[in-house]
C-alpha cells in the first residue's frame, strides 16, 4: 500500500477516534455511576464488568467467520455501531433483560472493533513519528475530553438517561462516517483466536495483560469510587473528568515527542513511578472530596504520559510483525483476561469491607508487568523476553 493511502486513512481514523471520543466523554465515563444510581453495590458493579470481559473474550471467536466475510473495513463500521448501540440497552438496565442486552452488545461491539482499530492505527502510523501522533490525537480530543464529561453530567442531571444516552448513540454513529472513506484496509488475514495466540507476541499479550489488569482499578473501579466520594453527583464528577481530561492530554504531548526522540526507556521509569505513587494516592483518598479530585487529576496526568509509552511500544511491534490484526487480536485476548482477573481483585476488595478506596490497590500487580515488558522492548536481547525465569520468544521484534 502506498504510503499517501496509509497516511490518508490514519487521518480518517484520527477524526474517527475524535468524534467517537466525544460520544465516550459525554456518556462512557458515567456508565459505572449509572450503574450504581439504579441500585447496583460497588463490588457488584465491578464484578459485572468481568461477566462482560469473559463474554467479550468467549464471543471472539465465534465472530471472526463475519468478520471475514464483511471484510476489515466494513467490520469496523459494524463493531462502531454497536458499541453506539449499548447506550440504547442501557437506559432500562434496571431490568434484567435490557441489562443482559446491554452486556451482549457491549461484548460483540467491542471484541470486533479494537482489534481492527487498533491494526488500522498501527499500520497507518509510525515512521519515527509514533509518539507525536498518539500525543497529537489526544490533544485533539482535549476540548472533547474537557467539555464531554461536563455536557454528560449536566444532561444526566438536569434531562435524565434518556436525553443523555440518545445522544451519545447518535454521536457514535456519526462517528462511523469517516470510515466508509478509508478503502480497504490491509491488515493480513484473519486468523482463529488459537492460531492468534500461539504465534502471539508475548511482549504485547503480557503488556496488554498488564494494562487489563490496571485499568480494572483505575479505568473501572475507580471513577465509581470517585463518583461516591463525590456525593453520588453527576455534575461532581462531570467537572473532576474534565479537569483530569485537560492534565491528561498536557502529560501525554510531552511525553509523545520525547518517546519520537527515542526516550521510551528513560520514561518508563519515571511513568512507572508515577503510576505507583498515583494508585497511592487513589488509596489514601478516603472520602474527603477535595483529596479524590486531587487524585484523579494527578492519575490522569499520569495516564496521559503513560499511554504514548505502552501503546507506541504495542503499534511498532504490530506493524513489525507482518500481520497487525493477528497481533492484536492475541494482544485483545490478553487484555480481557487481565481485566478479568483485575475486576475480579477489585471487586474482592471492595466486598471484603475494607475502604473502598483500596480497590485501586491490586492495579499495582499490572503497572509493575507493564514496566517490565515495556523495558524488555527497550533493551531486547537477541530476540527473547524472560517472564518468571523462561525465554521466550519475541516473535514481531525481529520482523
């Protein structure tokens, strides 16, 4: 493929993740606080995402016939769709059906789309340039980012779910129209899920394990614990994302065009620093409003220089593997079971009667894989990664 072709779709797709963002800052973030407002506990709540992490993860395999019949790019438009149609089901989660509805559709919308996405990112960028265009994504997605959350929880507040979750639905659909202009999409050819996990990359399977795990504290567990230390108020917690939005998409410039000067190393140890002090700092939080809005804009601001390390990493190593999609589709599958494990970690805490605060704890367990993983890229030797004292083979590190 030409190299205008690729560069053209990796516009299409930054003004995709753009609008699609939009729909995600607007409704996504208030799900788990939804969630808890119908009635649901803390421990249950999280415990349920694992349901749909293990859904999602079953599922794959049974939808990879459609996706070689529809093709890539239309499989994309597809798994765009009805992840915009979740906000749909979700609106009568208090009922056992349309909450059983909202978890199948959130698991067949995702396990179609980030794979694809996510190989349509790492093929169409690059060139020494990585770390500038994932930072320069989220800079546009700042004022998205900034004003979304503060949209929702005024909308949540003042309109009620319906308004809020109808027009996070029809954003997600426009967000598809970008991506009927991208041609074909070659990604290489679609694989089962065990042909995808025995050639797997097993720096990016345990990376993204890592970052499964670590989300499930802190891109999961604790927005709900932050929405409850905020009085259970969504325009509270509207202001606290927004806030954290901003601090996030600064950090992650930064850090973008040091990874292009070739720093990834260097800034692993600090960002894994960061990310230890900061699920500290979630931990000791209590209750006390002003100390969690604390934490969550400093996590943020960690978040944000943290995902151009991982993810410029997981991008190279995809495109050097001479099959993107096959790459991420195992990466997927490790990411849904390190989140499952994480929820389920999450969730024990959160049962046990200890604060709630320290459900974010056990996220330390994946920020210290990620690190590891992400410094065995950095100073690879002679092709292998040793996990608990095993060589193993770096299949796209030398492709």
């Amino acid at each position: 493929m030409e190299f205008d072709q690729l560069g053209r779709q990796f516009r299409l797709l930054t003004v995709h993740c753009v609008v699609s963002s939009l729909a995600i800052s607007l409704a996504g973030s208030f799900v788990g606080a939804y969630l808890l407002r119908l009635g649901f506990s803390l421990p249950a709540t999280i415990a349920m995402y694992a349901v749909l992490l293990g859904i999602r993860l079953t599922v794959r395999a049974a939808l990879l016939p459609a996706i070689r019949l529809l093709g890539m790019r239309r499989a994309l438009v597809a798994g765009r769709i009805l992840m915009a149609l979740q906000f749909l089901a979700l609106i009568g989660a208090d009922r056992p059906a349309c909450l059983v509805l909202w978890v199948l559709i959130v698991s067949a919308g995702e396990c179609v789309y980030w794979p694809i996405c996510h190989a349509a990112n790492a093929v169409g960028g690059g060139d020494g340039r990585r770390g500038w265009q994932i930072a320069l994504r989220q800079i546009a997605s700042t004022g998205i980012s900034v004003a979304g959350p503060l949209a929702g929880g005024i909308i949540l507040t003042r309109l009620g779910p319906e308004a809020e979750f109808c027009l996070a639905t029809t954003l997600g659909l426009i967000s598809a129209a970008p991506l009927f202009y991208m041609g074909r999409l070659d990604l290489g050819p679609v694989p089962t899920v065990r042909e995808s996990l025995r050639v797997a990359d097993p720096v990016g399977l345990m990376a993204f394990a890592g970052d499964g795990f670590m989300s499930a504290g802190l891109g999961i567990a604790w927005p709900m614990i932050l929405f409850s230390s905020l009085g259970s108020s969504y325009d509270a917690l509207g202001w606290a994302s927004s806030v954290a939005a901003v601090a996030g998409a600064l950090a992650g410039l930064v850090c973008g065009m040091a990874i292009d000067r070739g720093h990834r190393g260097r800034l692993v140890h600090g960002v894994t620093i960061a990310l230890l002090a900061s699920v500290a700092m979630r931990a000791a939080a209590g209750r006390a409003p002003w100390a969690a809005v604390a934490a969550n804009a400093v996590g943020a601001a960690v978040g944000g220089a943290y995902y151009p390390v991982l993810m410029s990493m997981i991008y190279d190593r995809a495109k050097r593997s001479g099959s993107a999609y096959r790459f991420h589709l195992g990466a997927e599958a490790g990411w849904d079971c390190g989140a499952i494990l994480g929820c389920l970690s999450a969730a024990a805490v959160a049962w046990s009667g200890v604060p709630a605060t320290l459900a974010v704890v056990p996220s330390v367990f994946g920020v210290l894989l990620i690190h590891r993983c992400v410094r065995s890229d950095c100073r690879p030797k002679a092709g292998q990664l040793v996990i608990g004292g095993a060589a193993v083979e770096a299949i796209g590190s030398a492709a």
